[in-house]
C-alpha cells in the first residue's frame, strides 16, 4: 500500500501536494522520490509559464520559484546525510 501512494505520489505530485515544501517533508518519500516528484511539479510549472507569457492564461499563478526553493532545499537536506 505505501509503494503504491509513493508512486502515485511522484506521479501526479499535485493532486497529493499543496505547496511543493510538502514534497520535501513528507516522510513517506525517499530523496529520489522527491527529486522526482519536483521535477514533475518544476515542469508543470514552467509549462504553465509559457502559456502566461503567450496570453493562455486561466489566472493561475505559476509556482515555480517555491519549486526551485524545494529543489535546493532537498539538495542541501540530502548532502548532510
């Protein structure tokens, strides 16, 4: 059962996650799985952010900048393992 919500979990990050700092926490997850459940979250992101910048935007906001800070956060949490 785990198994099956860490790769539910990396597979759709954002259904499961609300802000991409809880990637980070979650305790279910291994680094690797993080990494990977932020870049699904980094590319949904800067995908949404051509769209704003061509004019296909539904009003949200993009949140890449808080993935970029989660991704440096795992980063600098996994070198002091």
């Amino acid at each position: 059962m785990i198994k099956f919500e860490a790769q539910q979990k990396t597979a759709k990050p954002a259904a499961h996650f609300d802000e991409p700092k809880d990637v980070v926490v979650d305790p279910t997850l291994s680094n690797a799985q993080k990494a990977k459940a932020l870049g699904s979250l980094e590319q949904d992101a800067r995908q949404l952010a051509v769209a704003a910048s061509e004019g296909m935007t539904g009003g949200e906001r993009t949140n890449l900048t808080d993935v970029l800070k989660a991704k440096e956060t795992l980063a600098v949490s996994a070198k002091k393992k």
